[in-house]
C-alpha cells in the first residue's frame, strides 16, 4: 500500500495581508498529480487542514474540490484527521456519509483508537486532543499535564496486532 502524508495545510491562512490560497491550490495539485502518476492507494492528512477553526468559503471549497478529485475521480481513500487549528464538530460534519466513498475523518476522542483496515494494513485515527479530553473519558486519569495524560490515554489501548503494519495518524504536541 502506497501512501502520501501531508499535514499543517492551514488552508485560508493569511500572511499580514498576502492570501496563500493560491499557492495552497498549487501544492494541492502537485499532490494529485503524485498520486496520478504513482499510483498512490490513499492519503492521509494529518490535522490542522484549516488555519482556524471557522474557515473562509474560499479554503473550504479549494478542500473539497481537492478531495472531490482524490475520491471521486482518481478513487482513493483519504484519512483525515483534526488538529489543534481545525473545529472538530465541523470537519466532522456528514463523515458517516462520507465513509462509504472512501473519506475517513476522525475528529474526537473514542476511548479506542479508530482505525480502518486495508489489506494487511491498519491505520490508526488519533485527532488533535487536550488533557481535558482524556479527563472527560477517563476520569480516574490523575494527569494533567499533556505528555503525562496522553501516555495514560496511550496504556489505556489495545495492544497492536503485529500481523498488520499499522500506521497511526496523529496531530499532538
């Protein structure tokens, strides 16, 4: 199984008064043209794909016009998940649909990690997430310092099933 990873997108992002979507729209394209002309199975793209939390129309619609042609058109899969820039509830928003034609997004914190299988491969999905989140989920977790309250989310999962390659997609500090 072949891959691309991309991450940190910050699709909308303004420097001072420049609008970097144009040149978003180019990477964008660059990366189509690699998975055409690799022949690249899936995608994955690991938080932050907006710069915040509401985007402008304009970053939204270079977005799905991106993963229209990557799913729709070339008929990859995309793994997609929130980072620390993106609202969850909205880059959530109709991803059980959105399942049956090969985008995966995941966006909140599940007492197990997700993941989905593809042949011999398992790809975990583990969004942006705060001590808070793992607080709210396991309220017996004593930390709450980040590195302290991941690696106790972290000892709360199954252990890996080593006749898979597994990949975790993750966006964390």
């Amino acid at each position: 199984m072949k891959l691309i990873h991309i991450a940190d997108l910050h699709l909308g992002k303004m420097l001072k008064l420049y609008n970097l979507l144009q040149l978003q729209k180019e990477c964008l394209i660059q990366i189509e043209e690699a998975m055409r002309q690799d022949d690249i199975d899936g995608l994955i793209i690991a938080g932050d794909v907006y710069d915040r939390a509401i985007p402008p129309q304009e970053a939204v619609n270079l977005l799905n016009a991106f993963l229209s042609t990557i799913i729709n058109d070339l008929h990859k899969k995309v793994y997609m998940i929130s980072g620390n820039h993106d609202s969850s509830d909205r880059l959530n928003f109709a991803s059980s649909i959105l399942e049956a034609s090969g985008l995966f997004i995941e966006t909140h914190l599940q007492e197990q990690i997700v993941y989905h299988e593809e042949d011999d491969v398992r790809i975990y999905m583990l969004p942006f997430i705060r001590p808070i989140d793992i607080r709210r989920l396991y309220p017996e977790c004593p930390h709450t310092n980040y590195n302290d309250a991941f690696a106790y989310y972290l000892s709360k999962q199954q252990p890996l099933d080593h006749n898979y390659r597994n990949i975790l997609i993750t966006h964390q500090f």
